[in-house]
C-alpha cells in the first residue's frame, strides 16, 4: 500500500489560539486583533444586512491547492458600506466549525474535522439574519472574510417581548466595540472621527448622531440595529465613503 | 447546510444523529493535549511518517527512541525580517521546547520547505500556499510559512494560522502539522515588536509541540480580570500586571498590554510577549506530561484528587472541566505581599530582546513553582492529578476558568465554563477553605503520587428539597413541569423510545429530542446555578442522557443552539450532565434527552447561598 495511503487527510486550521487582548478588556480572539466599530468599518470594504439562504462547504483550487473553502450566499437586505447585488455570495477559507460527535477527534468540544476549519471563524446558519463586515477580498479576489473573524458578524436576533425591535450581537458580545484601542491594521490612535477608546465619551460628541445611536455606547451586550446600522454609516460618511446600495438586476454576484 | 428541522420526521431522523459531545473532551487537562480521542491524548505519531510528493519525513524516532519532530522552514522573508532572522526565531522557539529537560519531544529544522513540484526550496506566497495546506494533499514538510506581508492571511487582524494536516488514519496519533505567520503585524507602523511576536508565536508553536491546550494560572490575576481572585491589597491593572505578568503561563490564551503607569511598560516591555517568550514551569510540564523522560516522574511528584460538590440529598458529584492550581509555599507564603517586584533589579535582555526570568526570590517562588491541572483527566470523573512538581510543600486551590476561554481560546474540556459560587477555594483537611490563607499544606515527594487531595465547592445550597416525582407528561414548553422552589430534585427516566415534542437544533443538520421539560424561577438579579444530571443509584438500565437549559422561545417546536436566549447544555458521552451558570430573573426551561438508551436519572436544580 502506497504510504500516503495510509493516512488519514484530516485537517484542521485553528487560528492561533492566542488572543490580542485590548488592555484591560480581556475578550478575545484566538489570534486575531480587537477590533473597535470604526475599525471595523474602515477595515470592511462590504457591510451588509441580509439573511444567509445558503451555505455550501466545498473545496477551490486556490494558490496551486485543493483548500477547503464554504461558500455564503445572502439576500442582502441593506448595504451600509460598498456595493452588492441582492443575492449575493463570497467564499471563505475553511468549514463551518460544528461541536464534536461522540467518539469524534476533539479540541475543546468542537470536531477536528477532515477539511479546514477556521477556529474562530462566525458560525451561522441558512435562516439567520446577520449584519457583515467583510474584509477586502484576497487571493485574487476568491476569499474573505467577516472582520476579525467572528467580531464581523453580527447575528440579529427580535426582542421577543412584542415590540419587534432587533438587536445585534457578535461572539463577542459586542465587548470592545466602542473600548478596544485601534490596533493598527488600518487605523492608530488619533485616527478615530467618531469613536474614541480612551475619552469619557467614547463616541464623540462633534459628530451629529440621534440620541439612540450616541447612547449605544452606555450599552452592554446586544444592540438595537437601527442605532447600530446608523453609527456605522456615520462612520464611513465621515471617513468620505459614498452610501453603500445593492447594485445590478437582482441576480447572483460576488 | 443546516437543514430545517421544521419536518417531524426528519427530526427523529437528525435526533438520531444527535452526536454532540460538548464535553467529549473530558479528560483534557489544562496545559495539556489539545486534541482528544475518546478521552485519550493525540500525540507526535511513535513512529517514523514518511509521506509525500517529496517523500519527505515528518516525525523519526532517534536511537533513544525520542520522537524528533522535522519542520521545513520558509525561504522568504517575514515582514522586516530577513530570512535568516525569520528562521532564526523559528529556531530559537522551537530550541525552547526541544530543551525541556524532563521532555523527551525534539524539533529539527529539516531545512527549506520544497516545492512538491520541483522539489526545489521554496518562498511560500498567497500564490503557491496552497500547495502546502491542499485539503487532501498533504506534502509531510510541517511546514512553518512566513507570510510577509499578510497577503496569505487577509487583512483582517488574523495574526496567524496553526493547524494540523493530517493523522494517522484512525486519528490515533498526529502526522503533520504546519504554522503561518503573518509578518504584516511587525511591519512599521508595526502593532507589535519582534520580540513581543516572537512570544506571540512561541505559545502557538506550544499549540504545535504538544499539541498543547491552553493553561490558567498567573494570567488572570496579571489581567486583573473579575473571575480572578485578586490578592489582598492590590487594587488596580497596574500593580498586578507588574508583580505578576512575568510570571505568565506560555500558552495562557490571552496576550494583553500593559496599562498606562506599569513600571514594566515604562522599561520596555509593553505588553506581555516578552514574558511568554521563555517558557514557564507549567507548559514545561505539560509537555513533559505528555512526553516524559525516565527523569521526569522519578524526580518530580504529583498531586492527586478531586472535586467534586455534595448534591442536595447527600451525595458527591464530581465536577469535571475545574481547574486546579499548586502553588509551592514553603520559600514564603502565596500571595505575595504588594510591593513585592519580580525584577528587583532590570531584567537583563538577550540578543533577541527577550527578557530574562525573574530571578528566583522566596517571596515570589509560589508564582514560578507552580502548576496545574482540569479535573476529568485519565484519572476519573471529577479528578486531577498536578505533575511535574519539585518536592516541597503546596498550596493547592481550585478556580473558576475564565469565562471568555472556550472555542478557539479555550482552556481544558468544556464548551463553556463554570460558573462557582466562589472563584476560588484552597485544600484544607475536613472542609474546603474559600480563604487563601487558610489551608493545609500538602507535602510532595520525589517519585510519589499525593492522593486524596480533594477539594469541594462551597457555596451552593444543598438544602435537602423533598424528592418530586416526573409529571406523566411534559413533553411542551406549555405543559413543562414546574419544579417550584430552589433547591429541586427531582426522579424521572427517559428512553430513546420515549415520545418528544421539543427538538433542540444544533446546527449543521444535527438535532436532538426532549423528552423531559422542567422549567424554574429565578429572582435574584444574579443568581449562581447548578443544574445536575445523574443516574439514580441501584437502578438498571443504561444509555446516554444529555441536559439543555434555554429561554422560552419563540418556537415553541425548536430550540436554537447558541442564539442569545439558549445559554448552555452539557451532552457528554454518559447521563452524567452539569450545567453551572449565572442567571438573571426569569424563566428557565430545563430539557433532558435521551441520546441512547434508557437511564433512571435524579434531577438537582441548587442555587448558590445568598
């Protein structure tokens, strides 16, 4: 038996498992920097609110290999930042993450799959209702991927108390949205128009906003999205980003 | 795809396949394996692994019958680093494991990564990556990639990848591994320094070595987090960080900044990469753990025992997923008292700009002669056993794991962390102390196992509440059985066979059935509460019960993993379950489902004492 053949082709990609804490803010992510609301919106060249309609695990020959790759296709709803079509759908590196099946290889509850799996990576499903902030794409255009891995997904959730407001929440529970420092991947300090991590204020008081979207900031845990979706046009206005809109015919794009 | 579970019958078909082990994992310990088999360690394969386009090696057994361990190296550069200083850290990092003395695991730099097609050295790019962690294509290189200027890893903050490529084909042992680092973090204006990368990447090459987990012991403290328990007389970020952050564990999984007015930040040192850049005695030991020399067992001792908690109705309930910390106390009492200094005098720093340890000193001894363990380890149910320990005198304490540290950053076998009634609790015969203070040394020996070293949770009302009997049925959230008044118990049996309303949805196609629904109150603003399966003593029958805790929902059909209302489950590969959480007031629905089999379960709902 040719050896090769002897083994097994499991694979899995965990992010490294270590997290760049903002000071003081412990919060996490595995490897990947804390991003505050104006980074991740500067960072994001597509911002969105939409609901996921399909999710296809498969595998692209991409940069002379055969990676593992899901593809995410969304009814966009709204684009705060960039241009879509209406349904649309982007490729990211690796397969949706699921728990371990009993007698399966583990790590820390979740399966080691056969595949790619991005640790780390926001785990939704055909049905949710999310806002994205999705990186430029990479590797010629074939990949990307939310902000910060799941800091850039916002699952929106309705208040279940009959009053229909909905709210937005990410892995993180939105820690840090407004307190993480500019970690440098496109903004430092002093960057900031509209968030300021270490003011009293965090959110300035110079940039016109309603008062529903300026008391975000107070908040702890899930936003209402109305507020949150105002803030983060605000952001990209006052960085001179033009309005996001779903562009073409309706048909599928990327 | 998650597919609907709207469909009843498709439902008993994913019920079946309701495979979720939140806490398959159980016998991890903290700082130990990362990845588990049904409880057993995945280690380095024992044997030579050869492979390949190449026909390259990654793992040969020396003549002492050492597994060395072959990385390939990339021959690019790495953000501002030249390659040969790139190689240089890769080296340098990997000398730090390789040189643990009690472990026998040794890493090689077998040279340039080559090209499967050419076989020729190669510069790893977001051109030709893919070649190297092809999906089904492995190239056995374990290769160590510089990603330059982030082009592989997007720019979306990820400072870098590890990951496995493959196992042996029962997934019994690891066979090739490969690290990427993203060189764009250390490119001017450059969020991190070189040597504070380089202690980024010396705790994920930890995740590589071992592969190890994640550890919790300084850390905490050092962050001045809420779930730790911060010594008397320290009152701000700064003082513990100063005192504490060099003394951080390698792969503690968070990395954070010095705050504003740290005498260590103020030197040079800003964050905490410069501290994990040498590695500590706990991630010494738990490769060592995993890799033991002869040496190893016969000149160190161990700590055994476990934790456990009295159940309302008497009995002890072992609690895996606790974390377990000895620290030695004979030089001077843990904590240390404020003003101590890690660094008397400045740190010296290498060529590298790593600073040196602190100094051995008594008073902060029980920082640096520490280790640690997770309960649920290869010892049994609720146990733990502390390796590695140089003879002396301890103090052992058991903690609460830091909530944020699941998924990706996640320290030993749980999906999510307990919640205690108290953070903390120290070893002392008769009756566990909640003073740090109060405690009973227990005493280690060269070569020998310390038993018995048991530790219970306090806190928890373990009033004994009249034993109710299961509803005949309760099968919907409108007929679900009040348990009344905290603390509850109740009897009950569930069976595959038995009818279920309720489907809980995983994800991913995968769901479970209820065929149990309890629902209870709680007041407080805060309450601390622990929800416990077990099966009922004397009684036959045999299967797997799991436990779900969740919010009224709005579909009254299905229950949704993960979304914000539905906080916890516990679905081990037993009908032993523990869910320990803090809620607010409210309403709370309790499912048991029967994966297989039929079990005769006891029911215990405890809150913590006011």
């Amino acid at each position: 038996m040719n050896s090769s053949l002897r083994h097994a082709w499991g694979a899995v990609l965990l992010t490294a498992a270590l997290t760049l804490a903002a000071w003081h803010t412990v919060d996490a992510h595995h490897a990947v920097l804390r991003f505050n609301l104006e980074e991740m919106t500067v960072t994001a060249d597509r911002v969105f609110v939409g609901a996921c309609v399909g999710i296809e695990p498969t595998s692209e020959l991409i940069a002379g290999g055969d990676l593992a790759v899901t593809r995410y296709t969304f009814d966009v709803e709204q684009v705060l930042k960039g241009e879509l079509p209406a349904r649309f759908t982007f490729t990211q590196l690796g397969h949706p993450a699921r728990a371990a099946l009993k007698g399966e290889l583990s790590s820390h509850g979740q399966a080691v799959q056969r595949g790619l799996v991005l640790h780390g990576a926001a785990e939704f499903g055909v049905g949710d209702r999310l806002m994205l902030f999705l990186i430029p794409s990479y590797q010629n255009g074939r990949l990307t991927y939310p902000v910060g891995l799941d800091q850039g997904a916002f699952m929106l959730e309705t208040a279940t108390d009959g009053g229909g407001q909905v709210f937005a929440r990410n892995d993180l529970n939105n820690l840090g949205l407004f307190t993480a420092p500019f970690n440098g991947t496109r903004m430092t300090d002093g960057d900031g128009k509209v968030v300021h991590p270490e003011d009293a204020d965090t959110i300035s008081r110079s940039v016109q906003l309603s008062d529903a979207a300026r008391s975000l900031a107070d908040k702890r845990g899930a936003l209402p999205l109305g507020p949150l979706m105002e803030l983060v046009q605000k952001i990209h206005e006052e960085h001179g980003g033009p309005k996001g809109r779903i562009v073409g015919n309706g048909k599928e794009g990327r | 795809m998650r597919k609907s579970l709207s469909n009843r019958s498709a439902t008993r078909i994913l019920a079946a396949a309701a495979l979720i082990v939140a806490a398959a994992a159980w016998r991890v310990e903290a700082g130990g394996p990362l990845f588990v088999l049904n409880g057993v360690p995945i280690l380095w394969a024992n044997r030579v692994v050869t492979g390949g386009p190449l026909n390259s090696t990654t793992v040969t057994i020396d003549a002492q019958g050492r597994r060395n361990v072959i990385y390939h190296v990339d021959q690019g550069t790495l953000g501002p680093l030249s390659n040969a200083q790139a190689v240089h850290f890769t080296e340098r990092i990997f000398s730090e494991f390789s040189n643990i003395e009690t472990s026998s695991i040794k890493f090689i730099n077998g040279g340039p990564i080559r090209d499967p097609d050419t076989g020729l050295p190669v510069d790893v790019k977001a051109t030709n990556v893919g070649k190297f962690l092809s999906f089904g294509h492995p190239t056995f290189q374990n290769p160590i990639v510089f990603d330059t200027d982030g082009s592989i890893t997007g720019g979306g903050g990820v400072l870098g990848f590890f990951g496995a490529l493959s196992f042996e084909p029962d997934f019994s042992a690891l066979t090739e591994s490969f690290v990427v680092l993203n060189g764009a973090v250390i490119t001017p204006p450059a969020l991190l320094s070189p040597t504070s990368f380089l202690g980024v990447f010396q705790h994920e090459f930890g995740h590589f070595a071992g592969p190890l987990d994640h550890e919790q012991i300084n850390g905490n403290i050092a962050l001045f987090r809420g779930e730790a328990v911060i010594p008397a007389g320290f009152t701000n970020f700064v003082q513990t960080f100063d005192l504490f952050a060099p003394f951080l564990e390698t792969t503690y999984p968070f990395f954070f900044r010095a705050p504003s007015g740290s005498v260590l930040r103020a030197s040079g040192f800003p964050d905490t990469g410069y501290f994990i850049a040498t590695l500590d005695m706990d991630t010494k030991n738990a490769l060592s753990n995993l890799y033991p020399t002869g040496a190893y067992r016969a000149t160190t001792g161990s700590i055994e025992g476990q934790v456990f908690f009295t159940s309302s109705g008497g009995g002890k309930i072992p609690v895996n997923g606790i974390n377990v910390v000895a620290r030695r106390i004979d030089r001077a009492p843990y904590p240390p008292p404020l003003g101590t200094q890690a660094f008397p005098t400045p740190p010296t720093l290498d060529a590298d700009g790593v600073p040196s340890v602190p100094p051995a000193q008594a008073a902060t001894d029980s920082l640096a002669t520490v280790s640690s363990a997770v309960t649920g380890l290869d010892f049994g149910a609720g146990t733990y056993r502390i390796q590695g320990l140089p003879p002396g005198q301890y103090e052992v304490m058991l903690q609460q794991i830091l909530g944020p540290a699941t998924g990706g950053s996640g320290i030993g076998p749980l999906s999510f962390q307990l919640v205690l009634p108290f953070r903390e609790e120290y070893f002392r015969e008769e009756v566990t102390s909640n003073i740090v203070s109060d405690f009973t040394p227990v005493t280690v020996r060269a070569g020998r196992v310390t038993a018995n070293i048991n530790l219970e949770i306090n806190g928890l009302d373990t009033g004994e509440p009249e034993r109710a009997k299961e509803d005949p049925s309760h099968l919907t959230l409108a007929t679900a059985q009040d348990l009344g008044p905290l603390p509850a118990r109740v009897a009950g049996s569930a069976s595959v066979e038995d009818p279920f309303h309720l489907i809980v949805d995983f994800g991913g196609g995968a769901g479970e059935g209820i065929q149990d629904l309890y629902k209870f109150q709680t007041t407080r603003p805060v309450t601390i509460v622990w929800m416990s399966l077990e099966p009922q003593k004397g009684k036959s029958g045999a299967g797997d019960l799991d436990l779900f805790l969740f919010r009224p929902t709005a579909n009254p059909d299905v229950v949704k993993l993960g979304s914000a209302g539905n906080p916890r489950f516990s679905a081990t590969g037993t009908s032993h379950e523990l869910i320990a959480v803090a809620l607010g007031p409210g309403t709370w629905f309790l499912g048991v489902g029967a994966f297989d089999g039929a079990v005769d379960y006891e029911l215990r709902v405890i809150q913590n004492i006011q």
